[in-house]
C-alpha cells in the first residue's frame, strides 16, 4: 500500500534516497545519541510480576490534596494560560515561605528564585548562560546521567572526579563509606574550571554530603573562583536522622552557588516537570534569560498544585510522614537483599541504593536486549 509518506518512483522507475544532513557536532559528544536508562527501561516488555529496579520510578501517586489543588487549577482562566517565566507569583512566594528558613534569610521572589520546567531543565538553562566553549565542569563520578549532555551540548568539558567506593565490599558499608579524595580533586582543577556539581543526597549513592565535606569542596571553590551547582532535588529524602547541610549556607557560599530543587520529587509527581532554582540575583538573571529562549514558562496549572503542596505540607506533617514511608520501602527492600546475600550500601538519602551483583551468576549466552550490547554491566 502507498501513502503519502511513501517516496514515489522518479521517471525511471527508481525511488530516490532520502536527502541526508550533517547531525549538529554537539550530537556526537555526551552520548547524546545513545539511549539513556530510562529510554531503555520505559520500552523494556517486563513480565507482570516483575519487579522493576532499574530506574527511581515511583510507583504510587502524589498526595490527594495536591493533585485536588491542579484540578482546581484546570478550572480556572488563569491557571490554563501562559505563566511568567520566573514563574507563577504564588509557587515563588510558597518556595519563598519553604526554604527561606533553610538558607538563613528571606529569598527575593523577583531576583532569587526561578521556576524551571523540571529540575534537569532548569540546570540545562544555568549551564546556557554560564558556559563558554571549553569551559571545565567537575562532576562527581558515578553521577546522574543527564549532567553529561547536558554540559557538552553547551561545549562545556566534563571532568571526572571519583567518589570512591568502600575499600572492603565484603563488609557492611554504608554511603558514608563512599568518599572524595580532595587533593585528586584539587587536582582536576585547571585554568579552565568554571564549575564543581555537588549532588546531596546524591544519585545514585544515597550519600547525604557531611558539612566537612562540603566546606572542603566550598574551601577549593572560592580559592579558584568557581560557580557551584547544588543538586538538591532529594534534600525531603534524607533518613535516620541525617542532617541535610545546603552549600550555599557555608560562608562565602551564597554568591556562587545555584540550588536546585523539585516538586517532583518532594510531592511524587516526577511527571509534572516542576523544579525550581535558587540562588542571588547575580546567578538567577543571566540563567532567567536563558531558560525564557528555552521553554518560555513551566505550565501552569501544576506549578499552583505545587505552590499548594508547599503552602500545607507542614501543616499535614507531610514531609515527616513521607521520610518514615520512604524508610519503609528502603528497609523492606533491603532486607530482601539480605535475604538473598547481596551485599549493598545502605543509603541516608535519596531514593537508590548500590547493590553489589559480582556474586550473581549470569549465564553466558543470557539473551540481553540489542539496547544494551556493548555496555558494561554496571551501566
């Protein structure tokens, strides 16, 4: 059957190659072109009763009342129609009310804050302003998957610094026992450094950065003059009583650093893309002007749902009531793991935790997918 898709014959009875176009140079940096996990596992043909462990895929809802608050907002004029690109005044102001406790001082709704269409949105724009072509951005190894493109779609060069794992897998460990060597970091500093990505709680590890550690990263940071990006989308998942220390507090601090934080992940809403930035003035405008070029706005009726989640979550005790389910889940979890005797690192924070799987034997001829031949097993 032809359709008008189809190309038709020319004169001579032959169908004409389709025309071919040079891919833009940044597409071959930052595996751009090669599926990422979630690509992979969103498509995979999983049995019913199988379980899926391979991405931070929530498998319950968001609150009632939050998801009360975007059907409100879906009957109204306003909340279907274009925001402002910093954002809808009422989630700035809630965000305002929400963190200006954790960073010691009343944020600017105008000039501090910026809501983003996702969190990973909202870092793309930052690294659109920031970077210039070969300009260096230290990340933390292992590290969530969508720094790389992201910084080497902007020409930006990714510098690879270790986390390094505990030095006796055999024991019980912990994400505490996953540590930076700072002098090897002090060293992936160059002339061309512009940016050191900090992740706490961090993803994949479940590590929440002690304020040891982060005063270290702040000490190098303001001694070679570099921008900090905090990823701070897990700071509601930090367990066992762990303290979550924010960067940006440390002296010196607040000027060059970006926070970054999520409504998808704070109210299980990953779909919804809401994230927000917070930062001075000085980081937050050049990045506004970026993201307007980029996506314009976040929709707006799920920021109203986002700014109501944030406006009654003390009041619910949602917050607390979340850690202990999230403490649930993580304990249940791995006590399977112990069942079966993998060994693992027990995570403070997030919602991930590393499992050793060099004891599980995998047949040789297993019949993996075509999606992931040529990776590593522990991709």
């Amino acid at each position: 059957m032809t359709t008008e898709a189809t190309p038709h014959p020319n004169e001579n009875g032959v169908i004409p190659k389709a025309p071919q176009f040079a891919v833009s140079s940044r597409m071959a940096t930052g595996r751009a072109m090669s599926l990422d996990v979630w690509s992979i596992f969103n498509a995979a043909n999983l049995p019913a009763d199988c379980i899926n462990l391979g991405q931070g895929y929530m498998n319950f809802p968001p609150p009632q009342w939050v998801k009360e608050a975007a059907d409100e907002a879906l009957g109204t004029v306003s909340g279907n129609h274009y925001s402002h690109p910093k954002g809808r005044p009422r989630l700035r102001e809630a965000i305002r009310d929400h963190y200006s406790q954790y960073f010691n001082r009343t944020l600017n709704v105008e000039t501090e804050i910026l809501v983003s269409s996702g969190a990973n949105e909202g870092q793309y724009s930052a690294w659109v302003a920031w970077l210039e072509p070969g300009d260096e951005v230290i990340l933390f190894e292992p590290y969530f998957d969508q720094y790389l493109p992201s910084i080497t779609f902007n020409h930006g060069v990714p510098v690879y610094v270790p986390i390094h794992p505990p030095e006796d897998l055999a024991k019980a460990t912990t994400s505490d026992d996953w540590r930076i060597d700072f002098e090897e970091l002090r060293r992936a500093i160059t002339p061309k450094t512009k940016m050191i990505v900090v992740n706490t709680p961090h993803n994949p590890i479940g590590k929440v950065f002690k304020q040891e550690e982060l005063q270290k990263i702040a000490d190098l940071a303001i001694e070679y003059n570099l921008m900090v990006m905090s990823d701070e989308v897990y700071d509601c998942l930090v367990f066992d009583d762990r303290p979550h220390v924010r960067i940006a507090n440390l002296p010196g601090m607040w000027e060059r650093t970006i926070t970054v934080g999520s409504a998808g992940k704070s109210f299980a809403c990953t779909g919804w893309r809401v994230g927000w930035l917070i930062g001075p003035e000085s980081l937050i405008g050049p990045t506004l002007a970026a993201q307007t070029r980029i996506v314009f706005c976040t929709n707006s009726p799920l920021q109203e749902a986002a700014a109501a989640g944030l406006e009654q979550a003390v009041q619910r005790g949602y917050f607390e009531k979340q850690i202990q389910e999230y403490t649930e889940r993580r304990d249940v979890l791995l006590n399977y793991f112990d069942e079966i005797g993998l060994k693992y690192s027990l995570p403070f924070g997030s919602y991930f935790v590393l499992v050793d799987i060099s004891q599980v034997q995998i047949p040789e001829d297993y019949p993996f997918p075509e999606t992931i031949r040529g990776r590593g097993r522990d991709f």
